[in-house]
C-alpha cells in the first residue's frame, strides 16, 4: 500500500477539506461583529430542536420493520428509555440503561 | 481566566460528555478495527481521527479508501455526508459569539455528539461556559481518537461482545430529543424534523436521505417564519 501512500493522501485531505467547510461555512458567512439576518437567527432557534429529531431519525434509519427481528430491540429500548426519563430525569442513568438493555436484547433476547 | 476557573468548567464538562465516551470509545475502536482489518494502519487511523474527526464520514472514507477512488468523488461525497454540520453551525452561530480564541476548535470540533450535547447546555453563574464548551468538544475528541487507537492496536483482543454499545449515541439523542420537548419550547420543529426525515427515509432511501431531509425541514421551517412574521404585521 505504500506506494499509493499520495493518493490515500490526498482522500485524507479532500475529507479534511470538505468537513472544515460545512462545519465553518455559517460562522464564515454570519461573523459575530455584524449583524446576523433575523431569518437566520430564527434559523439558529429553531434547527436545533428540528436537527435532534433529524438525528434521531438517523441513528433508527437502517430498522426494517417488515422482517425479524421488526426493529423490537429499538424500540423497546426507546421505549424504556423514555419511560425512565420521564420518571427520573437523570440523562446518564436513562442512557446507560437504555444501552444495557439493548445489549442484551439484541445479544439474546433476539439473537 | 484563573486556574480553579477552568478546573471548574473542566468538572462541570466530564459528566455531561459521560454518553459520549460510550459511544465514541466503542464507534472509534470498531473504526480502528475496521481500518486495520482494511490493511491500513494505526498511524492513518490517529491522522484522520484528529484532522478529519467525522465519524459517519471516517467510516463512508475506509471505502474511499479500498476503492482507491476519485479524489473529487470523495470530495463531493463528504460535503454530501456532512451537510449536516451546516445546521450545527447555524444553530451555535450565537451560542459560539464571544468565543475568542477558543473559537476555531470549537466550530472545527462541533459533531453530532458535541453539538446534541452543547446545543442545550447553559453551564450556571461562576463557570466560565466558552470553557466548559471547550472542554466538552476537546474530551469528546480524546475518546475518539482514543477508541480509533485502542482498536487500531488491540481490536482483535476484545473477549466480551460489545454489540450494540454503539447504541448509547441513540440514547443519547434520544434523552436530549426528551429533555428539549420537556423544555416546552420548539414542539413544532422538533416535530417537523422527526416526521421530514422519516418520509425521506421512506421516500429516498436510508443512504441519501440526509440531504433532502434537510432541504424539506428548510423549507418548512421557513414557511413557519414567513407566517409568523405575516401574524406580527397584521395583528
């Protein structure tokens, strides 16, 4: 693989490259010393709660409801990690569980 | 900025980057496995964990990397991929104001994880927040450089089966999907985000679907703006 070590280089770069542009490009176009369009404020207010749910919906994108084990481990588990969040509200508590359960449902409870 | 100061925001961070230390150790070591299984080695591994620090784009790269492909392919794909960050940047522009000198790695280092942590994060009175922003981006990174490590060098020594330990970053989201609609604030986004990106998983495909996902939440949010601001003009 050395001898291809320029061309792994320069994928590295591009993705370097290409990330450092979506995560900068708002801060490049909205600098902090003017001032910010009210559009993109209401933007900055209202994506994040929009964005949780987009990723959420990211993590759960691969279930396949139609055939075994029908996405049952995910959704019991967010099923109890709900349940126990809104009965404790300890994030730390609700997610190692949450994770624990998982685990064993799909290790074998649904192998 | 005094020493205790920053110790604080340091004990204030640790916790709350807990979840992500699950996840990440766990997603950054199968990406070091991955890496080695591929036949390359822990020193590319550490390089783009620490330079390019993307995970969904770290994993989409190994195949970059097999395939040997296009740079300007590889290019298009990962702004595809990270498009994503756009909102992050967006949602943190006021949040990352005053920032400073600690600005740049706190954009450079705004993940899924570390923004999903911060985005709600108000540290109290007394503790200095760009800190504690700080300090959360910079432990989230050293567990995934850590895991990417760890399983670059001793991914073939786990004994017990850690499948399904990635699932603490779904939890994650999750608790803190929770924690904003209990906040009361922001029912409708979070609403339109989950139900957008779903019909475009449905409708797209669960490969692409990220890109229209976010142009239909886009264009939904900026209806709601343009029928608030005709509410505030005819009253």
């Amino acid at each position: 693989m050395n001898e291809n070590i320029v061309g792994y280089g320069l994928i590295t770069g591009v993705m370097v490259l290409a990330t450092v542009i979506t995560r900068f490009l708002p801060f490049l176009l909205f600098p902090a010393g003017k001032e910010t369009p009210k559009y993109i404020l209401y933007l900055g207010q209202t994506l994040p709660y929009a964005t949780i749910g987009l990723l959420v919906v990211y993590c759960l994108r691969g279930l396949q409801f139609l055939s075994y084990p029908h996405g049952l481990p995910e959704l019991i588990s967010i099923g109890a990690i709900t349940g126990l969040h809104l009965w404790k509200g300890n994030s730390l508590l609700s997610i190692g569980a949450g994770t624990i359960l998982y685990m064993v449902l799909i290790q074998s409870v649904f192998p | 900025m005094s020493k205790k100061k920053k110790l604080a925001a340091l004990c204030y961070a640790f916790p709350r980057t807990m979840p992500v230390m699950a996840g990440y150790l766990v997603l950054g070591a199968a990406y070091g496995i991955l890496m080695n299984v591929n036949g390359f080695g822990i020193w590319w591994a550490l390089l783009i964990s620490v330079f390019v620090y993307a995970g969904s784009l770290q994993y989409l790269g190994i195949t970059f990397f097999v395939a040997a492909v296009n740079p300007w392919y590889a290019f298009f794909m990962s702004l595809m991929l990270n498009a994503r960050h756009l909102f992050y940047g967006l949602s943190m522009l006021d949040k990352y104001k005053d920032a400073g000198r600690l600005k740049p790695y706190l954009v450079f280092s705004l993940t899924d994880e570390t923004f999903s942590v911060l985005c709600n994060e108000e540290p109290p009175e007394g503790i200095p927040k760009y800190w504690v922003y700080f300090f959360v981006s910079v432990l989230d990174q050293l567990y995934w450089v850590t895991g990417a490590v760890i399983g670059a060098l001793a991914g073939t020594m786990i004994t017990f089966s850690t499948a399904g330990m990635d699932f603490a970053l779904t939890a994650l989201f999750v608790v803190i999907f929770i924690d904003q609609w209990k906040s009361g604030k922001g029912h409708q986004a979070a609403f339109v985000g989950v139900c957008a990106s779903a019909l475009c998983v449905v409708v797209f495909g669960q490969s692409v679907f990220i890109v229209p996902a976010m142009i239909l939440i886009l264009v939904i949010i900026t209806a709601g703006y343009f029928m608030e601001k005709r509410k505030e003009e005819q009253p």
